[in-house]
C-alpha cells in the first residue's frame, strides 16, 4: 500500500469516527434536553389542553408535562384538584374564560389549585387519572374529578386513544404498586372474542407491543418530551388537518390561539338541530334501555347481569385502592331538549339509571354525584357539552361536593 492510499485510508477512518461521534454526542444531548425539557415544560398561564396541544393534531402530552404544568400552578399549601373525563369536562363551546374548571377554581379559592387534564373522548382511566397518581405521593392532599354515562364501565389503563400515557408512566416508574390492576390490564389487552366461523378478535390489543417498547425506549430517552418542548416553546414541525394554517403551522404550539367557541352564540337551530333528533333520542335510550327490566307488574328492575357482571366488575381494580375515595364521578347529564321528547316511562327509567350509577360507583370506594337534570335548554351547547351558564351550574354543584370531600378526606383542619 502506497503512502497516499494509507493517508486516504486514515482520513476516511477519522471522517467515519466524527461522524459516528458526532451521532453519539448529539444523541446523548437530545437524551439529555429531554430528561431537561420533562421537567420545565410547564404550559405558561395553562387552562386547558386544546385541540392544539392533543392528539387531535398529534401532539401528546407526555405524564412528566403534565406533573410539569401542576408543580408551575400549584402553590404551597393548596390542595390539588385534577379534572380528568372528556369533552364535556375539558369545555367545549365555552371559551378558556367560561370554562367550568376555571370557575370551580374560582369557587373553590386559593386554598385549592385546579388543573383540567381532560381530552376528548378520554375515559376515566386516561391521562389525567395517570397523571394524578403519579404526583400522588408528592401531594397527597389531591381530588381527581372525571365523568362517565351512566352504565359505562371504563377500560382499565386507558381508552386506545389515550393508552400511552399510561405505559410512559409505567416505564418511568411512575405508579403506584397496583398488582390487582396490572392484571386487569393485561387480561384486558387480551381479551378474546371467538367468531362461529372460527377466527378470533382481540378488540383491545391493537398495536400494544409496539406502544410498550416506544414507552420503555422513552422512559430511557425522553424523545416525546423533547418534542414536546421544541414544538410548544420553539417551533411546530408536524402538519395535520386541524393545524390553524400553512402561513401558521410552524409556529410555536404557544402562540396557537384556543379555537373554542362561545356556546350560547350559536343558534339553537344549529345546537339542537331536527334532523339529529332521532339519533339522539337512540343514544339517550340507550344509557339506560338494557340495564333494566320489566317485571309482572309493569314496574322497571334492574337487569343484575350488567350491573353486577359487567359494570360492578368493570369499575373494580381500575385505580390503587387508596386513591378510589379521592375519585369523584360525574354522571353527566343530558339536554332537556332531548329528554323531553322521551316518554314518561323512559324518562323514569333514565333517572333510576343515574341513580343507580350514583350507588354502584360509591359501592366501589369512589363518590359521585350527577348533574343536569334540572338545567335549562340554554345551558346545554348540545346533547351533553354545557355553555357558559351550563358550566357556571355546574361549578357551583360540584365546589361543594369537592370541599365535603376534603373534609372527609382528612384535607381540612377540623
């Protein structure tokens, strides 16, 4: 070998050994700035997640952000209310200076820091019950407040939706020791359901492995939180159909303006228009048309197969045994636009339905309560999401309820 190939030989070494130490150095940095960004991504001025800051446009909140935007609102002292549950929780059609969570903090005062972690059409069980537990032991004077329909049983460890802010908080170490729930995860995920033909479905697997082994490789690197900070503080990098323009999208997340509309703007004919009626009025039944019976008589029973096999069992285990008592369920309501075109005997029966939810729920170590029954047509934006005055009702439900509960709790000074 001449003198000159053993020099270009040497020189494509060194070339190769940069390039491969420079991949080195820059991932260990974004690893690092990651681990960084986990716990100073704090959502200034946070109120809610919005479309922009969801899913919806492929941004997920991570659970460390989350623990992140908590630990920048609350103040010393104060007892911490996370607002999980969906839309309906979250605020559609009310602006971020109707939303209900931000009056309930303004009934609640300063001895409370309320922070609403809902997201659309998330389950109990979703990020914002993750997040709560895992801040648990850090401020153990905490209230988790969601909401369901009454006979909904949530998934345990979340919808798939939402599934991922569990396993980032499995992974990073962040739950409390749960066996009873592990268990009920894992035989959830594999569920099976035999068809006659002879193929099988596992409605709940999905894409699980590889949702674990990105959560596990997370827990590790904190990739997500990385983005997660780039794109909110700095610059957006991910177009979707929701983004708010090609002129925009690039923009940092922060500077995106929260789309939600004022509710009790929009015409009624638009909230609650004819043509939806009669779907609505199915989807009304059916909170409560297969959880009871006639009997002789005529009178409604309960069907014991649901509320025994299926929702009493389904509520079981979703959380560690020493949070379910600082669990408060909602059973949202429905629009009396609707529920006045049901007949009498159906609306009876809606209404021994919540009553029951309200029972069964507090049979297994949670408290609830429902709300909307007696509220007026202009309080609802549609079948279940609430407008401004709709929030402001329900705000002044529940501020008292929340309060019971923290003297109950033990958060109070007696």
């Amino acid at each position: 070998m001449t003198t000159k190939e053993i020099f270009l030989a040497l020189r494509t070494s060194m070339v190769t050994r940069t390039v491969l130490a420079g991949l080195a150095v820059g991932f260990v940095g974004m690893c690092l700035l990651g681990r960084r960004a986990a716990h100073t991504v704090a959502h200034e001025n946070f109120i809610r997640f919005t479309q922009y800051t969801s899913p919806e446009s492929k941004y997920y909140p991570t659970v460390s952000e989350m623990m992140s935007i908590v630990r920048a609102k609350i103040k010393p002292g104060q007892i911490l209310v996370v607002v999980g549950g969906n839309s309906i929780l979250r605020g559609v059609a009310q602006t971020p200076d109707q939303v209900w969570s931000r009056k309930l903090q303004e009934k609640l005062g300063d001895g409370y820091c309320v922070v609403n972690f809902a997201f659309n059409s998330s389950l109990i069980t979703d990020a914002a019950s993750v997040a709560a537990e895992a801040l648990s032991k850090e401020f153990p004077r905490q209230i988790y407040i969601a909401n369901a329909a009454p006979t909904q049983a949530p998934t345990p460890g979340g919808s798939s939706v939402y599934r991922w802010v569990y396993w980032d908080a499995y992974y990073k170490g962040l739950l409390l020791d749960a066996p009873a729930r592990e268990k009920k995860v894992a035989d959830t995920i594999y569920t099976r359901i035999p068809y006659p033909d002879g193929h099988v479905v596992y409605p709940f697997r999905g894409n699980i492995q590889e949702l674990k082994l990105a959560a596990w490789l997370d827990s590790w690197c904190y990739f997500n939180d990385f983005w997660n900070d780039v794109a909110y503080e700095d610059f957006n990098t991910v177009w979707g159909n929701l983004m708010p323009g090609l002129a925009d999208f690039m923009q940092p997340r922060k500077n995106w303006r929260d789309p939600d509309p004022d509710g009790t703007q929009i015409p009624m004919t638009v909230r609650f228009p004819a043509t939806t009626l009669e779907g609505e009025l199915a989807n009304i039944r059916g909170n409560s048309q297969y959880a009871f019976n006639k009997d002789a008589a005529g009178k409604w029973e309960i069907y014991l197969p649901l509320w025994d096999d299926v929702f009493q069992k389904g509520i079981q285990d979703i959380f560690p045994p020493a949070l379910k008592s600082r669990t408060l369920i909602l059973l949202s309501g429905t629009a009396t636009y609707y529920t006045r075109w049901l007949t009498e005997d159906e609306r009876y029966r809606d209404k021994i339905a919540y009553e029951m939810a309200v029972q069964r729920w507090k049979a297994g170590g949670f408290d609830a309560m429902e709300y909307g029954r007696d509220f007026a047509i202009e309080d609802f934006y549609d079948r279940t999401h609430l407008t401004a005055t709709g929030a402001l009702k329900l705000s002044g439900m529940v501020a008292p309820k929340v309060r019971e509960m923290a003297q109950q709790l033990g958060y109070l000074p007696k």
